[in-house]
C-alpha cells in the first residue's frame, strides 16, 4: 500500500488507545503527522493527557493538539462506563514529559495543511465524535483541497450502541457529524456493521494480559480486559472499533464495501444521532457517493490487531 501522511483525531479511549498501537506498529503504512484530541469518551483533560501518554509509550513521540472541549450545539457526556474514570479502562501508564500544542487541534491541523509542500495531501483517520473535523471544514473549507480521505469510525447503517440508532461518535455531535458527511470530500465510514465483529475474545484479552515480557501487549489485554468488565460481560468479546479504520487501509482485501450516501439525523426525536445510509447512489452527484465498510474477516482482524500489539511491544522494550 501506498505510505499515507495521517493526522489521528480520537478520544482515548481504551478502543482508541489500542488503534494507535496498531498504527505505531505500521510506520512503513503511516507517517503520523499528529494526534489532534476532542471531548468523547471522556473530557479533554483525560483525553488529551492519555494520547500524550500513549504517543511517549508507543515512542511515536507526535505532536498532541488538543481540540473542542464539548460539541457544537449538545451537551457532552462522556463513556465512563465503557472506558474508566481515566480513558484507559483504569489502566496506569507512565506520565510523559510532554503538554499538547499551545494552538487547539482545529488551528494546529488548519495550519499543518497549509505548510503541506505542494500536490501533498493528508488522511484524516476519526475514531471520536467530529467536533473538530466538523468546524475546521465549516471555517476554513479551503483546506479541502489538502485532504486526500477521512476514514471514520462512526455511526452504523442498522442500529447504534448509545440508542437503538445511533453510534456514540455520531449521537455526540450530530451537527459536526452532517458538516462532514456533506463536505464533498471523500468519506469512508466504518460503521457498528462492520467493527461490532472486529473483536477480541476473553481468551485472546486473557492471553495479552498474561503477557509478562511485553508491557504493550500487557496493557492492551487489560484495556480490553476491563471493557470485557464492564459492558460486554455478556458478550464474551470486545469490539476494537477504532483500529478498523487502520485495518481498511493496511488490509483492505479483508473488507467488503459498499457505495453508499451520508446524512444524520439532528433532530432531537429518538433517532437524534441516526446515520441516514441512501444506497441509491445513482440519484446522486459524484462528488456526493461515499464508501460504507459493511463487512469484515473476523479471524484475520484478530490476526492482525494481534501480531501488530505483540510487534510494537517487542520494537519499544
Ligand atoms: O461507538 C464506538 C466509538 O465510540 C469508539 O470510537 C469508541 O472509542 C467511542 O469513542
Ligand atoms: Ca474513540
């Protein structure tokens, strides 16, 4: 595959704390320009101070900006019942020496995309609510043309797991969400349909956990150990959301993909936070079509997000 300048906007996050581990895993696929932060699944002191963190412990040592502080319209309420009071499933991992940028993500990535040399462009990978990729596109439009793709982790085409319609990256920010998926830049959403089976069993979490000579490996079996915990206890298995988008882009022959037109639902009725999936692509313009990930090779998933972890583990010691 074609190496991708990247800039990964997320809210670690347990899911995203192990997507970030998989990509550090893959620098002859990413060059990691930055890690830009947004209020999710938890506030963005929390946040923020995990993707430090995470960056000095992964050694991607990337700048950290840190973004909005709650949505555009809504209320902000964090997943603490899915990712701890701390983001990391109350996982500890050593404090870096390190603070965020002084400029907030949404002018740090607007001036990142201006300096690009000529004919250069960046791959926006979201794996958070959109709050600072909705407002960066809707105050400075002119840096499409330095955006090659976003590849998001949100929303679903049938279902949601913050209601029965909405995904929670979606149902946090609607309206960011809209500004995005009606940007005319090419969008590739992976959906609950597909990341819901890209999980880890309790024997696979269990393993990474017993990990004695590999701290990543380690702290990612008790990542996931303590969604395992606390929401999935029924499940049996934890659905790594937030490397899908990784995956799609260093394994794409594992997927399957339909053509498919975005909206969202920003009402405040129960289906506020609804992705509207239109597959009749052909009664639209090009430039509107997107990509929906509709589907996925379990097996090879766990394959690969396995080999990555154990890989990194074995390149930071
Ligand atoms: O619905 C799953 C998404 O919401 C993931 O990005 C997870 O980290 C949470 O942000
Ligand atoms: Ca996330």
């Amino acid at each position: 595959m074609e190496k991708r300048k990247i800039i990964m906007d997320c809210d670690p996050g347990i899911d995203d704390a192990i997507a970030l581990a998989y990509a550090a895993a893959h620098p002859e696929a990413f060059e990691l320009l930055a890690v830009t932060t947004v209020a999710g699944n938890q506030t963005i002191d929390i946040v923020t101070r995990n993707a430090l963190d995470l960056s000095a412990l992964y050694k991607l040592n990337v700048p950290v900006a840190a973004g909005m502080v709650e949505p555009i319209i809504r209320e902000h309420h964090t997943a603490s019942e899915f990712h701890g009071k701390n983001g990391l499933g109350d996982c500890t991992i050593p404090r870096a020496d390190a603070e965020p940028e002084k400029e907030m993500a949404v002018f740090y990535i607007k001036r990142l995309l201006t300096e690009l040399p000529e004919g250069e462009k960046v791959t926006l990978i979201c794996t958070a609510p959109l709050t600072n990729i909705g407002l960066l596109l809707k105050i400075y439009p002119e840096v499409k043309s330095k955006i090659q793709e976003i590849i998001l982790m949100g929303g679903a085409v049938a279902g949601g797991n913050v209601t029965a319609s909405a995904e929670f990256n979606i149902y946090v920010d609607p309206e960011a969400a809209k500004i995005v998926f009606k940007s005319g830049l090419p969008i590739v959403m992976c959906g609950l349909d597909v990341t819901e089976k890209c999980a880890l069993t309790r024997s696979q979490i269990q393993k990474l956990s017993q990990s004695q000579n590999n701290q990543i490996a380690k702290l990612c079996g008790d990542m996931a150990g303590y969604s395992l915990a606390n929401g999935n206890k029924f499940r049996g298995q934890v659905s790594i959301h937030d490397a899908v988008p990784y995956m799609y882009l260093t394994h794409p022959e594992i997927f399957k993909v339909q053509k498919v037109v975005l909206d969202v639902d920003c009402s405040d009725g129960e289906s506020a936070g609804r992705t509207i999936a239109d597959f009749r692509w052909w009664m639209h313009e090009e430039e509107e079509e997107n990509i929906a990930v509709m589907d996925a090779d379990a097996s090879k998933f766990q394959e690969y997000l396995i080999e990555a972890i154990y890989e990194l583990g074995e390149k930071v010691k």
